[in-house]
C-alpha cells in the first residue's frame, strides 16, 4: 500500500469519525423531510402534466397580467360584500395564526381573479398585533381591500344585514342576500373552539347561516371548511356557478364529497332575501 492511499484512508476515516450521529428524532425529521420534498415534486410533475394538457387542448390557463390589473371591485355594482373577523388573534398559536394569514392571502387571490370580485373587509385587525406583522410580511396593505381595527358590527352596515357564516348554524344559505354582507371567522384552531364563532354571532345579535353542503353532496370527513374555501364556494356562486358544481370544484379530494341528485326546483345562481333567523336576530 503506498503512502498516498494511506493518507487518503486515514482522511476517510477521521471524516467519518467526526461526523456527528443523528438522534432517532433527528432520523425521523429527515425521513419525514424526504418524504415531503418526494410528495411536492410528484404534485409538481401531475401539475405540470395537467398545464400541458389544458393547453394541448386550446383551453385558456392562468389569468393575464392586463385583465388582473384591471380587475378591480366595484363598490356600487357589487351585490354582496365579505368580511374576515379577525378578533381570535388570542385564541391561536403562532403556527395556526401563520395559516389563517396564508389563507387570507388565498382569500384576496381568488377576489382577486374573480369575474365578479367583491368588497372585501378584514375587521378586528389592530396595528402591531400579531395578526398585523403576520400580514405585512405579505404586503396586504397593497391589497384591493378594506381593513379596520374596528369589529364587522361597525363598518357601517345594519345588523339585519349581517350574515355569519358558521357550521353550527340551523339556517342554510341556499340562496344569497343583496346588500348584504357575510361574515367568515378567521380561526385556524383544529375545533378547539368549536363553535365560538356561533356562539359571538348570537351574542352581538346577528344572523346566521351555513353553506348549503349537506343539500348537495354526501361527505364523510367533517364539514368544517378553511376560510377560503368558504370564500371560494360562495364567490363561484355570485360568478354564476350553481351550489352544487361550485361546492365540488372547491372541496379538497381528501373531504370524499359525492354529489347528490339536484332537486328539480333549485335556483341557485338567484341573488334573493335570506330567511330571517329570529333565533338569532335581535332587534
């Protein structure tokens, strides 16, 4: 063995010597890191796959930079308008906070690419607070939005035309109210609140009112939604979507929703007065 190979195994061995030995914990963050990285790329590929084929078949992908620039909500054509309450700031740790901010983003991106955007308010929103900082890494006041320290209840609509979306609701949202504006809680929180949102609507004396999921399809997982998926569903159907295709197109594939038979007399796409929940209206 000559002096060169010798030296070069001896590097080998110090090298190796030194490395440090990873933790079980540390194993498995790496194997789950892998797994991850394995996972979007195969999401990458399919992605890219599907692109191509919409393409291949003539169909427009994306949306134009010019029509995004001019695509801005009208405030007085506009039928119906949105509100995010963000008054659950101390309700959330700092990971579910940073996924309630992701999904406002998503929020104002869908408002952004609708044919029919709306007016869109994020309310409760004070200056420095958590939420705030989380948001500025974004740029959100750039966004064709409204925002305000102030609560939903005084952005200068009447209470009788407040809606709050929540799942707990005994009043189903089959069809939209003009001049109205609808309210989704911004709570990531995995239902350890389960039904605070319920419960603050009736306690300031609105109304409220669930998406209509179980009229329209049978699914097995829970039917709480992310906040913009509740904003999606409801911004396909003032687009002119029915409730049942807008509620499918929206649904992750994991939910397993299957569509039901559509009742003969559903019209949908109507914008009409909401029922009146005297449950929880108060004068």
């Amino acid at each position: 063995m000559n002096t060169e190979q010798t030296k070069t195994e001896s590097k080998d061995c110090i090298a190796s010597t030194n490395t440090p030995k990873l933790s079980n914990r540390q194993l498995k963050k790496l194997k789950k890191y892998e797994e991850q990285r394995k996972t979007l790329m195969a999401r990458r590929i399919r992605h890219r796959k599907r692109l191509k084929a919409r393409k291949a078949s003539g169909e427009k992908v994306g949306t134009s930079r010019k029509f995004l620039k001019s695509n801005k909500v009208d405030m007085e054509k506009s039928k119906i308008s949105f509100a995010i309450d963000l008054d659950f700031e101390d309700l959330m740790i700092d990971r579910d906070l940073a996924n309630c901010c992701k999904q406002l983003g998503r929020v104002y991106a869908i408002n952004r690419r609708s044919t029919t955007p709306c007016p869109l308010w994020l309310t409760s929103l004070k200056p420095n607070s958590r939420t705030d900082i989380q948001l500025q890494k974004n740029n959100y006041k750039s966004w064709d939005i409204e925002h305000t320290p102030e609560s939903y209840l005084n952005i200068g609509f009447q209470k009788d035309k407040i809606v709050y979306l929540t799942s707990e609701s005994d009043t189903i949202l089959n069809q939209l109210e003009e001049n109205t504006i609808y309210v989704i809680g911004g709570l990531v929180d995995h239902n350890f609140h389960k039904g605070i949102c319920f419960k603050r609507a009736q306690e300031a004396g609105v109304r409220t009112a669930k998406l209509p999921l179980s009229e329209f399809i049978d699914i097995k997982t829970r039917t709480v939604l992310t906040i913009n998926h509740v904003f999606e569903i409801i911004s396909k159907v003032v687009e002119g979507v029915n409730w049942q295709d807008a509620i499918l197109s929206v649904l992750p594939p994991r939910k397993r929703a299957i569509a039901k038979e559509k009742p003969e007399d559903t019209n949908d796409n109507e914008l009409t007065n909401l029922p009146s929940n005297k449950e929880n209206h108060t004068d």
